[in-house]
C-alpha cells in the first residue's frame, strides 16, 4: 500500500508498532475473535508479533448471526492466523437471558471464563480482546468482566480509538477495515424482556432479509408485536422501496405491526434511559 493515500500514516505505522511491541511481551496470546474491525485488527498485529503463538478463536453462540460466523471464518483464512471455533450457549449463563441491564456482563464473564481455560490447554500464556479507548466510557458491563478475568485490551491500554483502529486496518490492507459496526442479537431487545432462541432467530431472520434487499446497516428492535427498523439514512429509499414486500416478510415472521424508526440506525437505541451513558451497539 502506498502510504501517502493514508491520512497520518506516520502516527498509523507508530500505534502498529506498539501495538506489536506490547503483544510480544507475552508467550502465546488467544484473541477473542468476532471478524469485526477492532478483534480482526488485533488478531492480525497478534499473528505480525508473534506468529504461530496467536490463535483467534470465536465462540459459536445463539447470539452470534451466522452470516457473521461466515464471516469470521472468511476474514481469518485471509489473515493467516490460526483459526478456532467453540460451542458456547450464553442463554445458558445465570442472569443472561433475563435481559438485565448488565446482560452483557453475564455473557461475557462466561465466555472469557472458556476463553482462559482454552488458552491453558494451548499453553497460551493470556487472553486479548479488541475493546479500545472509545469503549471505556459510558455502559459497559462487558469490559467489568474482561478486568475480572485478567483479560488483555492492547487498544484500549494503549489510547487507540475505535477511528484510529480503522486506520490501522486499511493501512495493514484488511478487507474489512470500513466493515459496519456489528452487536450481538441480544441487543435488539428492551431490557427485562426475556431473551429466547425463538426471538433471536426472529429479529436474525428480519435482518438478513433487510441485508439480502441492500442495505448496508441496520437493526431490527424487537417490541414484540412490533417491528423498530433502523437504518441510515442513505439506505431509507431501500425500505420505501420494497415497504410493501417487507411487511409481508415481517408479517410471516410473526409482527403484526412494522414501522421505520425516523432517526434512523444508531448505536445502542436501548440504551437511552440509562443514565451511566449509552453503548456502542
């Protein structure tokens, strides 16, 4: 890549390179791995530091779309790094399914919990994950359950922004460093509604459907007879488009009313009665 096409290269190669120099303190790192933009960019400096001591593993889970574990497995086959995927049920965790406030508390502290197990069975001396520096403000129950666990959080440790993390990843050339922020299923939810396999297959389907008609980002907020969709704004001709054939979808799928949220996608809309701030969902 030419590095003059990059905006602040100089400041882009730097954070790389210490992001490299912190990783090799440590023998053998496993990356909490989802094939979003922050755990991929972390799993290719962890394969750039050390190698075949990296090993990017994903948890299967009923939370996780499958077109994102499609995804995973395509986004790591062009990083190189050795790749893992494990069974993991986070409706099974105590409190989880119960959709507390702090649901993603209850997942996390589990799934770190096989994590570090994974990783002494490979004599893989810690765990990372992506969590960076615009991530440890506002409501953020998970990353209380990565400091529990003794979990690494290079970006975050070192000051690199979700922003720079996107620098990072398209100066290393990685296809997906605009990828569209991602959250699990779990999050299309009010809080205090109970979370099942049913609904979380529902609002899966929903969106695929939104996806296969073009749009580029979206959510399907689930109140259950009702249907919230969010997208951006570039993509509202898609829905007005296709309006008539996306209620007859919705409709199959059980919705009786659906509507189109006029503010449009944004991160974390379940969020906005909690004081402490919002998520970046």
């Amino acid at each position: 890549m030419n590095e003059s096409t990059v905006p602040g290269h100089h400041s882009t190669k730097e954070k790389i390179e210490q992001v490299v120099e912190y990783l090799k303190n440590f023998n053998g790192v496993l990356v909490a791995y989802s094939g979003g933009v922050d755990s991929s960019t972390l799993a290719a400096l962890a394969h750039l530091a050390l190698g075949d001591r990296c090993v990017a593993v994903t948890a299967e889970g009923q939370t996780l779309p499958a077109r994102e574990l499609e995804s995973s497995r395509s986004t790591a086959r062009s990083l190189g790094t050795r790749h893992i995927i494990i069974p993991f049920n986070e409706l099974d965790e105590p409190g989880f399914a119960n959709n507390p406030v702090d649901r993603c508390y209850h997942c996390k502290s589990g799934l770190f919990r096989e994590l570090n197990k994974l990783a002494s069975e490979l004599e893989l001396e810690a765990v990372a994950d992506g969590t960076n520096a615009s991530e440890l403000t506002g409501h953020r129950p998970g990353h209380r359950a990565a400091i529990e666990n003794g979990i690494l959080t290079p970006f975050a440790d070192l000051g690199i922004t979700k922003s720079e993390i996107r620098q990072m990843a398209k100066y290393l050339g990685l296809p997906i460093w605009d990828k569209p922020q991602l959250a699990c299923l779990s999050s299309r939810f009010p809080y205090g509604r109970t979370i099942t396999v049913q609904g979380l297959r529902k609002v899966e389907t929903a969106e695929d459907y939104l996806f296969d008609l073009g749009v580029s980002q979206c959510r399907v907020r689930d109140h259950e007879d009702t249907a919230r969709i969010e997208v951006s704004g570039d993509d509202l001709h898609i829905i007005l488009k296709h309006r008539d054939d996306i209620v007859g979808v919705f409709k199959e799928l059980g919705y009786t009313y659906i509507t189109l949220d006029l503010e449009g996608f944004r991160s974390g809309s379940f969020d906005i009665d909690i004081k402490t701030g919002t998520r970046d969902e």
